[in-house]
C-alpha cells in the first residue's frame, strides 16, 4: 500500500493542496486519508476512484503513475512499444478487488487499457455497466460471466468481447482464482471490489 499513499501524497503536492482541502473534495475524512498517505491505511476502489477524480486524473492514469515515476523510457524521441515484465506494473488494493498487471504502455491517443486480471475465489462483482468496449480471454480457472440476462460458465481458451453498457459481473467458480487478459476501452476502464460470495 505505500507506494499508493505516496503517490497520492506527490500528486496532492504537485497541485499545492494540503490534506484538509484533497480531503475536502473528496469528501473523505482528513485522518482517513493521512493514513493512506503514510501506508498505514488500505484504500478500496471506491475511495481511490472518488481520490483520483478529485486529482483530475483515471485510475488507469494513477496505476500508470506508480512504479518508478520517471516515464516511459525513449529511443531517439519515441516511445518504446515493447514492454518487460519486470516493467509491468501490478495492482493489488485489497483481498476483495480484482488484482490488474498491466500490460501497455501509455502513448498518444492509446485507446485500450490491456491486462492481466485475476479474478479471486471467494468473492462475487455484481453487475454493473459502464460506457466502452470490454474483451476477455481465460488464461486459468472457471469464471462465471453474467452478461445482462444471461449467465455463462467459461475455462481456458474461452473469450468474450461485449458493449459494457450492459450491466456485467464475474465470479471465480470453485476455490481458485480466474485469470484473464482483458482489453477494455481505456477512457472508461474501471477497477472493482468484491463482496463475500455468500452476500450474492
């Protein structure tokens, strides 16, 4: 969790706000977000989501940011389009939020965000809808996808590709974790937590 307080705490600075006033704007207590800034603290999805669009930016532009902060490295003026794993940055907020490994780089006028999910046992994503594109293809375990009405079961080799404006929720079938490579519009990418299973 440090590296998420810190960051937070760079871009708070960045913008010559104090505590009280990013707290204020995002309406979370000042205490609350001390705490996530020193990494004594979690912060869910949802907090980091109210956080991030209080900072003027995306999640998918905060987990961008994490990691060494310096950029993407150049080769006489442009970007790198290959990527090394040890570069990929990895999200793990909670043990109820889907864990992300994202894959792309950030250039101009990227469309998609693509990544390794994994989805964990025990834990059911309500369905829920947002504007965009979204494509999955099953790397490990047995996911069940509920798409508007319909509810499917789906392994390794299995894929699907939807407008996520239809309502969509997952959950990892069994006692391990899916994993996924998703691609998903990048303006309207979204990270989710989960709630107990039995809660369903």
């Amino acid at each position: 969790m440090e590296p998420v307080g810190q960051l937070i705490r760079d871009l708070r600075a960045e913008k010559g706000w104090t505590l009280k006033e990013l707290a204020s704007k995002c309406e979370l207590s000042t205490s609350f977000l001390s705490q996530v800034e020193r990494g004594l603290s979690s912060v869910s999805i949802t907090s980091l989501h109210v956080i991030c669009q209080a900072l003027g930016m995306t999640l998918g532009e905060f987990f961008h940011q994490l990691g060494d902060g310096v950029g993407q490295p150049e080769t006489e003026g442009r970007t790198l389009e290959v990527m090394k794993a040890k570069d990929q940055r990895a999200i793990n907020l909670s043990e109820a939020s889907i864990k992300y490994r994202f894959l792309s780089r950030e250039f101009p006028g990227r469309q998609f965000e693509i990544m390794l999910g994994e989805i964990p046992s025990g834990y059911f994503y309500p369905p829920f809808s947002h504007e965009g594109e979204e494509f999955g293809y099953v790397l490990e375990g047995q996911l069940r996808l509920t798409i508007g009405d319909d509810t499917y079961t789906l392994g390794p080799g299995d894929s699907y590709h939807f407008a996520a404006s239809t309502p969509h929720g997952y959950q990892a079938e069994g006692d391990a974790a899916v994993r996924i490579l998703w691609v998903q519009t990048l303006k309207y990418f979204q990270t989710r937590d989960g709630i107990p299973a039995q809660q369903e």
